[in-house]
C-alpha cells in the first residue's frame, strides 16, 4: 500500500460455484463447522469465513477498505463483516435494497456498466442513450438504492477476449458511455466538458 498510495483493495468473491454445485462442497462446510463448532454452518459458510479472513488479511496490510461482488451475498448462518462494501454487478439472490441493510453499496449493474470485448456477447442497455435515458447512481434495474448506502459507481471494461478489439476500437466503442456515465455521476457537464 506505501508504494502506490491506494487505501482500497477488490477481494473478488464472484462467480465461485454455479447453484447446483454448492451442496457438493462437503469440505467447506466441514471447514466452517470445525472453524465455528457450529453445526448448522452450509458450504456457503465456509466461503463467509474464507472472504472475512481475506478482508482481515488484507486491512493488517493497511488497506482501509475491501470490496467484494454481489452475486454470491446470501442468507447463511455466518455474516460477512459488514465493512465489506459490495459491488452490485447483477441481480442475484440478495437484492440491493436487502444487501444495502448491512453493506456500502457501489453501483456497476452489468446491464448498464459493462464493456465486454467478447463478440457473442452485449448488453443493449449499456449504449450511451440508455445510460442517460434511464441509469443513476442508485437505479439497480428496478431496485432503488439508497443514497446514504450507495458510496458511488464504476465502469467495467472486461477483456475477455482481448483479441476480439484493437485498443483503439475499445477507446472508440466506450467513449460515449463514459461520457454519460460521467455526466449522471455530475464528473462532467452536458457537453462533455469536466465540470469548473
């Protein structure tokens, strides 16, 4: 953290299993229950413990704050420290008004936020128009943040296939997003301008 003055650190936690494989995850709830001498503790509970002790490890580090994704927040019997801020990328099983009880919320819905150089895949309302027609900082595609739990937004560029886009295409294809995006987050003006 001294050498590159950064205060935040993104301990991932997405995408680990698809639901059909979590109860085959006998080792991690065996894990949790040892750990917790708690009985009722699920596979999904030894994943709480794994991303706690990452937010654990990474703040003796001296960063201040983690960040995680929000597809795998759910109702378990272990909590994840509520310090953890969550990155609302899809609707998932938490919604974000459930998530926003207990976590900082940062706003980059997929659907809106998203840039994936992958051919086969798009998200039409992420076209520039969209974005200013109907996207805020606390709109999660029919779920309404709240403004005091919301703490911002971010675009995501995910090279998925890096090939697929020369860097000057990317620059090309993302520009007019960014700059609505920037314009409904109030970092630039109407015209595209940075604000005075």
């Amino acid at each position: 953290m001294a050498r590159t003055g950064s205060r935040q650190f993104d301990i991932g936690g997405d995408e680990v299993f698809p639901n059909e494989l979590w109860p085959k995850a006998g080792s991690w709830q065996a894990w949790a229950q040892k750990e917790t001498d708690n009985v009722q503790c699920s596979p999904y509970d030894g994943f709480v413990l794994y991303m706690n002790g990452t937010d654990d490890f990474v703040r003796s580090l001296g960063y201040e704050q983690t960040r995680m994704y929000s597809d795998m927040v759910r109702e378990s019997t272990l909590q994840l420290n509520a310090r953890i801020d969550v990155s609302y990328w899809m609707l998932g099983r938490a919604t974000p008004v459930e998530i926003q009880e207990r976590h900082r919320v940062i706003n980059c819905i997929n659907f809106y936020l998203y840039y994936i150089l992958d051919p086969h895949l798009s998200y039409p309302g992420g076209y520039a128009d969209a974005i200013e027609r109907e996207w805020t900082p606390q709109w999660f595609l029919g779920w309404p943040g709240r403004s005091d739990r919301v703490t911002g937004s971010c675009y995501c560029i995910w090279s998925d296939i890096p090939g697929s886009q020369t860097q000057d295409q990317v620059m090309e294809g993302v520009r007019p997003r960014l700059q609505a995006w920037g314009r409904k987050n109030g970092f630039l003006t109407p015209e595209g301008s940075e604000p005075r």
